[in-house]
C-alpha cells in the first residue's frame, strides 16, 4: 500500500478522498442519504498518529491516518487490526486511497438512514469520539467488578449505546 505520513492535519485530504468516492463509486447506489454530506470530523492527535471520524451519505467510521513513521502499524488492504482505546478494544480494517495513503477504518453507522440532519450525524460522530477516548466508569456491584479472565471487551454496539 502508499505509506504517506500527514504532519499536517488531514481532514482536507481526508474530505477530497471521500467526496471523489461519492462521486465516482456511490453516485448510483440508492442507500445513500440525500441530508447528508462529506464532512471529516474533528481530527486529532492520538498515539502520534491522526484519528478522527468521517460522515458520508452512506456511513460513518473512525479513521487513523500515520502522523509518524515511527510506530505506525501497516496492515495491508482490508486486513484487521484491533486497536486498544480508553473504552476498549475496535477492530480496524487497512485501506488506501490516492488522497490520503494507507489508513485504518472502523465502521460505525452503515447505512446513514437513521440521521435526519448533517448536524445530527456530525453531533454523533463527536459524541462517539468522546466515548471512544473516555474509560468506562466501573461498575457499582462486586459481580461486575470479577470480570472472568478473557472476557470480551467493550463491543461496537455497546460502545455506541453509552451515548
């Protein structure tokens, strides 16, 4: 794949990306939502790479592009790497696109038919950015303090349903 450090924020990379993707690959498909638009929502730095989220008419996911060659984990093209955050552990899958290089995408909406607003989808991708960065808080009972070794750790559904 195109490796491509991004210094520099992304989110106009990001946005050309995957209006080009709308234009040329989801232009006919007919789940997209007509009340909503491209838009990359509130990059940032973490872990020395850049992590943000991208609302399209036809899904929402968190994206990690390489701010640094440095401790940048490559997958490969649609290869699976579970990442570690404050509210647990999400699978990424490894993409590239001409816009941006190789990066890392996690799915949270698809298809985007629950949003009625760009501002209702963008108000949930930040709220989803803040959850994502934010430990649970524990549990008041002694059972849900014994957490059997191996347990499964926060899933995507119930990661969203903290909002």
């Amino acid at each position: 794949m195109n490796f491509r450090v991004h210094p520099e924020c992304p989110t106009e990379a990001v946005e050309e990306a995957f209006f080009r993707i709308q234009r040329e690959l989801m232009a006919d498909v007919p789940m997209l939502n007509p009340a909503l638009s491209v838009a990359a929502v509130d990059f940032q730095r973490w872990q020395g790479h850049w992590l943000g989220i991208v609302v399209t008419p036809w899904c929402m996911s968190l994206l990690l592009l390489p701010g640094d060659s440095e401790n940048w984990v490559s997958t490969g093209e649609n290869q699976r790497r579970f990442v570690k955050f404050p509210a647990g552990d999400f699978a990424f899958l490894g993409s590239a696109e001409a816009e941006l290089g190789e990066y890392q995408s996690c799915p949270l909406f698809s298809p985007m038919d629950r949003f009625s607003s760009q501002a209702e989808a963008t108000m949930t991708a930040r709220a989803a950015l803040i959850a994502l960065l934010t430990a649970p808080e524990p549990a008041h009972t002694a059972a849900a303090d014994e957490k059997p070794a191996g347990a499964a750790s926060l899933s995507r559904r119930r990661f969203l349903a903290l909002r």
